[in-house]
C-alpha cells in the first residue's frame, strides 16, 4: 500500500512567515541556500542563522553565481536548489541563473527581499515593487512562477504554490519577492504538512491506447531510431526507466542517440549507443540516418523528452525525418509537432510512457532476424567507422594540449560516479562529441540558454550537495574569468569543487564561428585580434581564491595531475584549478559538413535597370 500523507499535525503552531517559509524547506529536504545576504533580508537572516543546525547559508561571490549554485545543488540532489538575495540589484542579479534554471528544467527557488513595506514609495535604498523596478514582473516574465508576499494572510499558500511549480515535471524555476516586514508577521494556528505529498504531485500520467500505437509503428518498422533529450533526465534517474529502455532497445535491436543537453541519459558504451546527434554530432548516426545500399531506409524515429529545438537537431536538418512514422512523446503539448510533422504526438511523463511500452511490449515477441540485422548494421558502423571527425586529435599527445586530448584525459582519469558540468563556448563542442559517458557518471549542460560562467559556480553547488562524488566543472578561460571569483566560495566552505580551465585567451567560440561565415581575405586573423582576452595570470588567480592551481600544457601532464587533483579535492575539500592550455587553432566539431543544414536557395537576382529594360 502506498504511504498516505497526513495533511494536518495534531495542533495548530503560531508562526512567523519566515518561519513557515523554512518549515517548507526543511519538507522539501534542503539543507543549504545559497545568496548574498542584504537590508531586505534581515528578519530572514535571523531566522537562518538560528536554525543554523539545519540550514547553511552559503555566502556567494555574486548573485548569479548563487543561483548557477542552486542549479548546480539541484542537479546533484533532485532537491529544490535555493537562492536567497536582497532588493534591487540583487533580485535582478540573480535573475540570470533563475532563468537559466527555468530553461534548463531545473528546480530553483529564488527568494529576493524586498524593503519594508511601510517605506513603499519614498524613496528607500534599493526600493523595487512601488518604484520602478518591478521585481515581480520581471521574474514573471523569466520564470513559471512568481508572486508576493503581501501580508501573512496568503502566505502559506504561495510558497506552497511556488514549491508546486518548481517541483512539477519538468522541473521549473520559481520566485517570491518578500517584504522585510512580512517574514516577520506571525500566522497564528499554522498547520505544516508532514509530507510534501500533501501540497504537490508529480505527473506520471500516459495515455495507454497511444503507447499502444507507437509500439505498433515501432515493431513494424525496419529500420527504428530512438531519440532522448534531457526530458528523460529526471524520470531515468529516479524511477528505474532508464534501465527498462535499454532492456526494452536490446531485445528489438534498436539504436538509440541522444541531444547533447541529454547526453549520458543512455549509456554511450552500450552496443546500440549512437551517442550524440545535434551540435557537435558523433560520426555514427549518419550512417544510420542515411540509406545504405542493400539496406532497408530508416522508417521511424521515437523522440522521447526533447523539445527538438535547434540545437538539438541541427536547425532541423531533414535528415531528421524518417521514412515512416515520428512519433514525439513530452509532457508539454506546446513542443510537439512544433518542429517536425508527428505521424503520433503522445503528451505523457516519460517515465510512466518508458513502462507502460516496456509492458506492452513484453506480449510482442521480436523478429528474431530483423533483431539480429539491426545489430549486425550498428555493430558494423561503429567497426568500421570513428565516431569522432578527428580520431588524430583525441589520440594527440601533442602540446600545448588538443582539447580532444584533454577529454581523453579526463575519460581515463575520472570516477565511475563523476558528474561533469559543462560550460556555455568551445567546450560544448568538444565534451559532446569526445566523451562517452556511462551512468551513474553524469553530464550536465545548459543549452537552452547557454550563459558563459554557468558551470563555474555550478560545480560548488554539486559538490555540496554530493559531497561523496568527484564534481568537476569544463569551463572557458572567458567564462573562468567571469564568476571565477567563486573559487573562493568553495575555498571558504572546504568544498572540493575541481575546475578544468581551456585557456586559448580568447572568446574562440565567437571568434571562429565570426571567421568560419565572414572570412576577412584582406586580415584572416582579425576575428582572433578582436576577441582576445588579453593573457590574464589564471594560476595565480586562483591561487589568489584559495585554490590549489596548477598549469598543464600535455596529454602528459594532465595524466600526472588529475589523480592529485581528484584526491586532494575529495579528501581534504580543496578546491582544484588546472589551467590547461590549449591549442588556439583547434575547432570543436561544430562544422562537420555530414550535418551541416541544407542552405536554403539563393533568391532570384533583382532585374537590371538599365538601357532596354522597363522599369
């Protein structure tokens, strides 16, 4: 039988808002919040600094690296991550990270003060919802759910209300503004629930007729594809789906790739692993995208949580498309058939989609020899192809260092349970094309969004929040740079976070993408000229933070470091910055020709003007 919560303790409690807030917390399973604290927080600080015992507030560098914290906690714990900031310039600081989160599907909660409302319009420092800065509407509008604390009288259910939003499936970002004042105003016969059951639930709904037909179309189809994005994320890791999928890709031999948000989803080892299509595309799911002579055309494709945007797809590529049914499975509506025409359009929690065909599917035996030829086609893709553009660069040991050789690197040096977090650059390209990551070693990305310095203080909140994993965030020198300030947050709270700095002195993201579709004929350099970051000391900066800092320009000194630095960070709880420096001229994988898109047709030339012609 199910556990049935109770709604309601035996007695009502007198309550502050502030304490109900955090009676809140504590249900959902927080331990840490992470901001900066301010004048619009002081009754919420008193409240945290006297449950102490059972909440750390984490004192930030800035308050977009608090919410990238939280993001980062909440990947690591499937717990709310929280952000706690003061008015004014910290809300719209913070706002950065919350819309990231939201984008992202990741639970955040942002709580920004407000000034006591008794000063509203007069003019007080950093005054935001009766002046002109509209700190509700702004989050309004960049997160699922935002709202006010006005007075005791609503309180309980708004931040119940919040929590439902952040904590639903996918998981969102949620914001409430509070009034110095109100945190302190006292609810009387307050009544807390026992088990967050009480005020939220998760959907797992799935509609069984549909999951029905895309059997159907799956099993009668040749030549099958499964495609997963980050959507399965969450419903892989909690309920055992994932595991049901790769028994259910094994008995019918199908191939499954993931979009690089979900890369590692499925485990890229596995036979039947394509690995990663979308930007910075692994060389195998071409050849089985692409009719080969003497075999069947691929005839359907099951997408499975990815809203199929650009990134995802190589701005849709037809290539996409398969001879046969699409089918699309999301929990949000809006997305499918938004990019793609769906033969079949499921609106369903994956997870409970993933279980219910893995039940269905247990009455259909399999074509034991189309099973057998399905195999037989990917097992000879991956034996006579790499799946890298470049197998030269991954296997260089060249110096100063190839990116791809770095990854190598990191792949042979990092735990089984490693989670990696990805930056927004060139650092994309190469962890999604040169990594191969089986769970419960996890990647995590933002490309939704993409905002430089994401992972850098990513990484801290994982690491708190998985104190037992290696945490080691890939990262930009131009991204390093701009929140590597929260080394020192790590430092300061003996978090073992692990940083891996690419260090070209250059934004080379833009700088090459700039070169790549406007080459200047008269100066090919001046991309690199224009966008160099001016050859700043990183070892010594993060020396500066508190970190231990080394400089590695080899395949072979990243070998001798990285187990140092995995130790040190994992039994002592220092933080770790390797500056790699990289080849300057090396390209991620971002221009393969294979999956470029199709340009479309050059308009028709205008008509002459001129001597016999009309005008």
């Amino acid at each position: 039988m199910p556990k049935i919560a109770s709604a309601q303790p035996a007695a009502g409690e007198s309550l502050s808002v502030g304490q109900v807030l955090l009676r809140y917390l504590a249900l959902e399973g927080v331990d840490h919040i992470f901001g900066i604290p301010g004048g619009a927080l002081t009754i919420m600080m008193e409240l945290v600094k006297n449950q102490r015992d059972r909440f750390k507030y984490v004192i930030c560098r800035h308050e977009t690296g608090a919410a990238y914290m939280a993001d980062g906690y909440y990947r690591a714990t499937g717990r709310p991550g929280v952000v706690m900031v003061t008015s004014g310039p910290g809300a719209t600081n913070a706002l950065t990270g919350t819309m990231n989160a939201d984008n992202s599907g990741s639970a955040v909660f942002t709580l920004t003060g407000e000034v006591n409302e008794q000063f509203f319009g007069k003019g007080y420092l950093q005054e935001g919802l009766d002046a002109r800065l509209d700190i509700n509407a702004i989050y309004q509008a960049a997160s699922a759910y935002s709202a006010v604390l006005v007075d005791q009288s609503d309180a309980q259910a708004l931040i119940a209300q919040s929590l439902r939003n952040a904590m639903s499936i996918p998981r969102r970002a949620a914001h409430l503004s509070m009034p110095n004042n109100v945190m302190g105003e006292t609810m009387s016969s307050v009544y807390i629930p026992a088990d967050p059951a009480v005020y939220r639930a998760t959907p797992q709904g799935v509609p069984h007729k549909q999951v029905h037909r895309a059997l159907d179309m799956i099993l009668a189809a040749k030549r099958p594809l499964i495609l997963l994005g980050a959507g399965c994320r969450e419903a892989f890791r909690d309920r055992g789906s994932g595991a049901l999928l790769v028994d259910f890709v094994e008995r019918y031999g199908i191939p499954v790739m993931t979009t690089a948000d979900g890369k590692g989803v499925f485990p890229e080892k596995h036979d039947l692993s394509l690995r990663v299509y979308g930007i910075a595309d692994c060389m195998w799911p071409q050849f089985w995208l692409q009719q080969a002579p003497g075999s069947p055309p691929y005839d359907a494709l099951l997408v499975l949580g990815s809203s199929l945007g650009e990134l995802s797809t190589n701005m849709w590529h037809p290539m996409l498309m398969p001879q046969g049914p699409f089918i699309q499975v999301d929990l949000d509506q809006r997305v499918i058939g938004r990019a793609f025409d769906v033969a079949l359009g499921i609106v369903a929690e994956v997870g409970a989609f993933v279980e219910v065909l893995s039940e269905m599917s247990a009455r259909c035996p399999p074509d034991a020899a189309a099973v057998e030829e399905r195999k037989a086609l990917v097992a000879r893709i991956k034996k006579t192809q790499s799946p890298f553009i470049d197998p030269g660069q991954y296997a260089s040991d060249a110096s100063p260092i190839e990116p791809a050789a770095l990854v190598r690197v990191l792949q042979q040096s990092l735990t089984d349970d490693a989670m990696i977090l990805i930056d927004a650059g060139n650092c994309v390209g190469w962890s999604a094309h040169y990594f191969a990551i089986d769970p419960p070693q996890e990647i995590h990305s933002c490309l939704s969004m993409g905002p430089m310095g994401f992972a850098v203080g990513a990484v801290v909140g994982a690491k708190i929040g998985a104190p037992q994993r290696t945490c080691l965030a890939l990262v930009g020198d131009g991204a390093f740079m701009m929140h590597g300030a929260e080394v020192s947050t790590a430092s300061r709270y003996k978090v073992g976070a692990i940083w891996i700095v690419l260090c070209d002195d250059n934004l080379n993201m833009v700088s090459q993408g700039e070169a790549f579709f406007f080459p200047d004929k008269q100066d090919p350099d001046i991309w690199t000229e224009l966008y160099a970051l001016g050859n700043t000391n990183l070892e010594l900066f993060a020396k500066s933070m508190g970190a231990d800092a080394y400089r590695v320009d080899s395949p072979r000194e990243m070998q001798r470091i990285m187990p140092i630095a995995i130790n040190l960070a994992n039994t002592e709880g220092r933080p770790q910055v390797v500056i790699a420096h990289i080849d300057r001229k090396s390209i991620p994988p971002y221009y393969n020709p294979q999956y470029l898109p199709p340009r479309p047709p050059a308009p028709p030339s205008p008509p002459t003007i001129g001597k016999g012609t009309e005008s």
